[in-house]
C-alpha cells in the first residue's frame, strides 16, 4: 500500500520544508552552499574581519612550524610548540628534554587558542565556513556530513576525541554548541591527548631520537622538502575543493 501523498505532492507545489536535524536544528545540506552563494549578503563586521584574520594568522603560524621544526626540535622544543602543536611535534618535544610544564602549558594554551578560533569562526560565519573548507582546505563532504552526523548523535564525545579538529571546532561554534560545554569538552579533550604522547614518547624514546639525530644533520634539505610539501598540500586541497 502506498504512503499518502502530502500536500505539495497533491497540488503540485514545491515542498518548501526545512529539513532538520536529530536536536531539532536546521540540517546543512549541499543547497545551502549554493543557495549561500547566490543570495545577498551583509558585509562583513569589523569582529567578523578580525575573527578570520585570527584563524589565518594561525595557518601561516602553523606551517612555519612544521617548515622550520628540524631547525628548532632541538634547541628550542618550546618554540616549536607555540608554532604548531601537531602531534609528531608533541613527540619531539619530548624526547627532546622539554620540561612537563612547559609541554603542557605551551601545547595546552596553543592547541586551545586555535580550538577557540575555529568556534569563534563557526559562531561568526555560521554555514560559510563549511563551504570555505570545502573549496579553499580540501574537505571533503562526505567528512562533513559525517561529523554532521556525529554531532547530533554524541557532540559530547566527539569533541574530546577530535581535540585539535578545525572542523569540529568549527561545527561545535555552528551548531552552536554551547560556550562552556565546548571549552570543558575540549579541555579534556586535549589534556588526554598531551598525556597520551607524553607516554608515547616516552615508549618510542630509542626510535626517535634517532630520527631527530638524523633530521637535525639533515635539517637543511628536510626544511627545503617541507616546504614543497606544505606549497604542493595546499595547492592540491585547493584543486580539489574546486573540482
């Protein structure tokens, strides 16, 4: 037996229903970035403008990290977490002497500036800024749509294990996600990330150190190849955002 058919099914209307989420929220669909494309819309505010300009202010801080990191893995563990907190620098640091407190006060307070930016992003840009990783990071929206998917069911698990995910952080600011829940989630989050390769490190001591011996002979060809690396990343996560 057919299901009945609705309203705009009988008259022939189109259906002009928003379809929404699990908790009741407009669900983001693959429209609302063309819509989003074609509609007017107001000019950026003077926080909107400081907002992103803080968020890529962190990209470019964040590649000279990992450019300059066998240069300062070293000699300057501290510096090269206050440039990027990836999780192959969090190794390094370590078994490069860096002290507890210092791993955790830097790392902590880098990997938390950035988790505050991209909430801040999603709260100021709303759906856009789905759209922007898509086209200009590489996205894919099928990554999207899953983390989508996970937030309406566990947002409360899904942020703390993505500790340091842009896109979480952005979608937790979209939703919105509330601001205290978000900073408690993510706090643990990234302080069970800090502990977790503090003992990684720890555990892979012998074997890295023989990769910083090596990277730091090698520095100047390394900090060439890593360059390339983040010139040819970018150029192809802008190919296929376009795509």
């Amino acid at each position: 037996m057919e299901d009945a058919p609705t309203d705009s099914q009988a008259t022939g209307a189109p259906d002009h229903r928003v379809p929404v989420g699990v908790d009741g929220s407009a669900a983001v669909t693959a429209d609302d970035f063309g819509a989003a494309t074609q509609a007017p819309r107001a000019p950026w505010t003077p926080l909107q403008i400081a907002i992103l300009a803080c968020y890529l202010g962190l990209i470019v801080i964040a590649n000279v990290g990992s450019i300059t990191a066998p240069t300062l893995q070293r000699k300057h563990p501290n510096v090269m977490l206050a440039l990027s907190s990836r999780n192959r620098h969090l190794l390094l640091a370590v078994v490069n002497h860096i002290s507890p407190v210092a791993y955790g006060a830097i790392a902590f307070s880098r990997l938390m500036l950035a988790s505050l930016v991209c909430y801040t992003l999603g709260r100021a840009f709303g759906t856009r800024v789905l759209g922007w990783l898509r086209r200009y990071m590489g996205v894919p929206q099928v990554s999207i749509d899953q983390m989508e998917r996970g937030f309406e069911v566990a947002a409360w698990a899904l942020v703390p294990f993505f500790a340091g995910s842009n896109l979480v952080c952005m979608l937790a600011g979209l939703r919105p996600l509330p601001f205290k829940r978000f900073v408690t989630l993510i706090a643990v989050g990234i302080v069970g990330r800090l502990v977790l390769f503090w003992i990684l490190a720890e555990r892979l001591r012998s074997p890295l150190e023989k990769f910083v011996k090596f990277s730091t002979k090698f520095q100047w060809p390394l900090m060439a190849a890593l360059l390339g690396w983040v010139v040819l990343s970018n150029v192809r996560n802008l190919r296929r955002g376009r795509s």
